[in-house]
C-alpha cells in the first residue's frame, strides 16, 4: 500500500491501482503482486485520460504475455490521483448523531 498522492498503473473495480507488469513488444500485462489502494480520508481515484489494460490474477507466462492459473480482469491504465472524500457523502451521520442527541435531551427534560 503506498501513502496518499498518485500511482500509476492498472485500476481495477476493486478500487486498487496494480503497479507491477511484464511487457512484450509494447502490449503490457499487469500482475496482482502489488497495487496502491486509498488511503484513509479519500473516496476514488481520478485520472485525465486512461487506457484499457488487465491484470492476471495467476502466474504470468512472459513469452507470451499469458495469465496461467488464474483469471484476467480488465480496467482502466493511467495515471491516478486520489480524491477526498467530500462532507456530502457522511451527512447521514451527522444527522444520526444529532438524532441520538436529541433523544437523551428529551427524555431528560421529560423526567424533570
């Protein structure tokens, strides 16, 4: 896992962006040995442009560029920047909170 701030490589569905890859003439297939995921505070990831690109989830056969026991799941290839998490997305917690609160308040006021 790397520190907040940007990585480069293959982002998957499963929000990590994998950093380790073979290459053949060009063509770039990515392995499962180590991926960058978000840090603590922050949502997803963004990047200008992307490229399509997989990662084999097995052994990786470099003569010709095979995933070997295992499965293959495609993504997006770039350059990735981490993106905070905004307050919008936790109001149902603050709201929850002052709910909670506003119970106690009550039931004290009601025993009084």
């Amino acid at each position: 896992m790397f520190a907040q701030g940007t990585a480069s490589g293959c982002l998957l569905p499963d929000n990590k962006v994998y950093t380790t890859y073979t290459s053949l003439a060009g063509l770039r297939l990515y392995s499962n040995s180590s991926s960058a995921s978000l840090s603590s505070n922050y949502c997803n990831w963004t990047s200008a442009s992307t490229a399509p690109c997989s990662v084999c989830f097995g052994t990786i056969n470099a003569v010709g560029l095979l995933c070997v026991g295992g499965t293959t799941v495609n993504g997006r290839e770039g350059v990735f920047t981490m993106v905070e998490c905004g307050l919008d997305g936790q109001t149902w917690l603050f709201g929850a909170a002052a709910s909670l609160f506003s119970i106690f308040i009550f039931r004290k006021n009601k025993k009084l």
